[in-house]
C-alpha cells in the first residue's frame, strides 16, 4: 500500500527525480516556458509554486531555502529580483500548463508550461481594425537578387527538375 507517498514517480528513482525537478525548475525560471511531458509539468507545479511563494518576501533565509532548492545562484537572484515582484499581489497559481501535440517519437503527451504573467509574444500584438484588408508584403533581398541578376545580364539559377518516384519491383 502507498500510505502517505505522495507524488508521481515519473519511472526515476528518487535522486534522479530530485535532479530533474531542480533542473527543470531552474529552467522554467531562467526562460519563463520550457516545453515537457504533460506528467513532469504537474509535478514540476508542485515543485516550482512554492518557490516562487518564497520568492515574494526577500529575506536571507528565503534566499537559503530557494538555493537549497535549485542550487543555481543566478535563477535565485531572479527569483527574488524579477520574478517574486513580478507575482506579489497574486495569491498563487503562478504557472500554466498548456497541451500540446503529440511528442513524434514515441507519441508521448507534451506539455508547454509557461508562468503566468510574462510579457506577450510578439505575435500576439492587436491587430489593425480592418483585418479585412491586407498590406502589401515588402519584397525581401532574397526575392530583390534574382531582379539584380537579370538586369546585370546574369542568368538566374534553373529550378531544380521534380524526382522521379521510385518504382515497386516485384
């Protein structure tokens, strides 16, 4: 019986899970998202959460206890200089868990866990009030070269010729 084990094994033994989960956490807080397997964010959540908690009150003794978790100096210093700030008024709930597609290789569910309050991407800007519409594309230098090519007198590269499939012998 499993009384009083709580937690995912995650098909590690127990200092190799410890060593994934400070790895892990360490990465989450270095780049803010980190893409894994759906099982190792809700662990990794129940790892990183607390951390965070901690670094909301900058003290001396929480910086001991966040290094005794991470043992990385530079993601502490974040923790408690960027990151903590960043989630003071918030009272928890500091990561998300998004799903993804299928991992390729063996079809395992992948996860991208991001936390909560970073900056949007760029591809997330507002867009114009007529989506309606669309703006001419400015030609790249790649596209400009060709052009360059013919009016200097140089012929421009032939496409490649499409492969031939290959045939069943029987």
């Amino acid at each position: 019986m499993r009384h009083g084990l709580t937690g995912r094994q995650l098909s590690r033994n127990t200092p190799h899970r410890w060593a994934m989960l400070r790895n892990m956490a360490a990465s989450l807080l270095r780049h803010e998202t980190i893409k894994t397997t759906v099982p190792k964010a809700k662990e990794l959540r129940r790892y990183v959460e607390p951390l965070i908690t901690l670094g909301k009150t900058d003290s001396m003794a929480n910086r001991r206890r966040a290094f005794a978790r991470l043992r990385d100096a530079e993601v502490v210093e974040k923790l408690f200089g960027e990151i903590g700030p960043r989630f003071k008024a918030r009272p928890g709930g500091y990561t998300r868990i998004l799903h993804m597609a299928p991992r390729a290789g063996d079809n395992a569910d992948m996860a991208l866990m991001a936390l909560v309050d970073q900056a949007a991407p760029a591809a997330t800007e507002a867009k114009p009030a007529d989506e309606g519409a669309k703006k001419p594309k400015a030609r790249s230098k790649k596209a400009a070269e060709p052009a360059a090519e013919a009016a200097a007198g140089e012929p421009a590269k032939k496409p490649r010729a499409p492969r031939k499939k290959k045939t069943a012998a029987a």
